[in-house]
C-alpha cells in the first residue's frame, strides 16, 4: 500500500494521522479479540466453553460481539450493532444510507 502523502491536502494527512493514530491504539485490542474468537470456536467444537477451559467463572454469559457495520469513510471504525450509536452511523443514517449499506 503505497500512499503519495506529497498529493494530500492538510486535512487529509491529518485525517489520515488520526486513523494510524487509532489504528495503533487499537492494534493489541484488535488482535486479542481475534484470538478470544477463534480459541471460543475451538472450545465449542470439543464441547467446551472458554470459561470452562481456563477455570476462570464469567459470571453473566456474554457472547463475543463481532463487527457487524463499518464506517463508509473509514473502515477503521466499526460497531457491534449494540449499544450506543456511533455518531458516523447515525449521520450516515440520516443522508440516506440504510444499514444494510454499512454492513461488513
């Protein structure tokens, strides 16, 4: 992936520096949560939970949330669907974009 950042305007470069900035922030976050899902996976096709495995009690179950839509202007940003609306969907929302527009 090669970027000519001499082509970009000041607002792109730091739009573009605050998405590294997060991406970088949320790199280990990203990463642990892929392998939760995948170690999860395996548990449950032997017939285990996770919670089961490792001895440790998960008091409420919870199932891991995966991403379900994505930011169109910055793929980065993602939501589960659940929760608060991120301020991006809801403005997406509201010029027009349906959900099913935003779905990963």
């Amino acid at each position: 992936m090669e970027i000519d950042l001499n082509n970009l305007s000041l607002k792109e470069l730091k739009d573009l520096q605050s998405q590294v900035a997060k991406a970088i922030a949320t790199y280990d976050e990203r990463r642990r949560h892929e392998v939760l899902v995948e170690l999860d996976a395996i548990a449950k096709a032997r017939g285990f939970s996770l919670a089961e495995l490792t001895g440790i009690s998960a008091g409420r179950k919870r199932s891991l949330s995966l991403a379900k839509y994505a930011n169109p202007a910055n793929s980065a940003d993602t939501w589960s669907g659940r929760g608060r609306k991120p301020r991006w969907f809801s403005e997406a929302l509201a010029r027009g974009m349906k959900p099913e527009d935003m779905a990963i």
